[in-house]
C-alpha cells in the first residue's frame, strides 16, 4: 500500500466515511447508502404488514420517518452492517456491559 486512503468528514455523512476509510477507497456514497435504507425500510413495512394493514401498529409505523436513514446524512447501524456485507464483512457490536450469554460483550 502506498498511501493511506482518508476520505475527510463532510455534513453528517459519518457512515459513509467511517466505510470509505475502513475499505480504503470511494466505494459507497449517500444514493448507495440511501439505497440499502429504502431496501430496510420495504423489508420493515412488510413485516409490520404481516401483523394486518388495518392495524392501529401498521398505520402508527407508516406515519413515522426512516429509522434507517434521514436527510441530515445520518444512516442506521443496520444499514452499515448491510453495506459491510457487500465485501464479505461482519460487523461485530461491542457493549461495555457483560451480556447474558457470558460473551463478554461482543455479539455474534
């Protein structure tokens, strides 16, 4: 490697910098984070939608913004963790606290 990649912090587009930096290159932009957002966002309806359409839970949910992604630049943890996946890669969650599976505090 001749040379460090570093892609400097602009707006709030943390998440696609933190992925740039880590991948050492230009590989996701806002429109491909926004991308995988909008794909969470589907697969989060239609779960809520198993529950019944006319349900006062799906009708609350749909009135709600993203979870995964807003017009500051901010992108969800799970969108991340999708756009990891991308290249084969795991994002591991560490918690301070002692989880009770005995795991010491990573997730996997």
């Amino acid at each position: 490697m001749d040379s460090i990649f570093h892609e400097k912090q602009e707006g709030s587009l943390c998440a696609q910098h933190c992925l740039n930096n880590l991948l050492q290159g230009e590989y996701f932009t806002p429109v491909d984070l926004s991308s995988i957002a909008q794909q969470l966002d589907e697969e989060e309806r239609i779960r809520m939608a198993e529950g019944g359409v006319g349900s006062e839970e799906y009708r609350t949910f749909l009135q709600q913004p993203s979870g995964n992604m807003d017009d500051s630049g901010f992108f969800s943890i799970q969108v991340i963790s999708n756009a990891l996946r991308v290249w084969g890669l795991e994002l591991i969650l560490f918690n301070k606290t002692k989880l009770s599976d005995g795991s010491g505090g990573f997730l996997h």
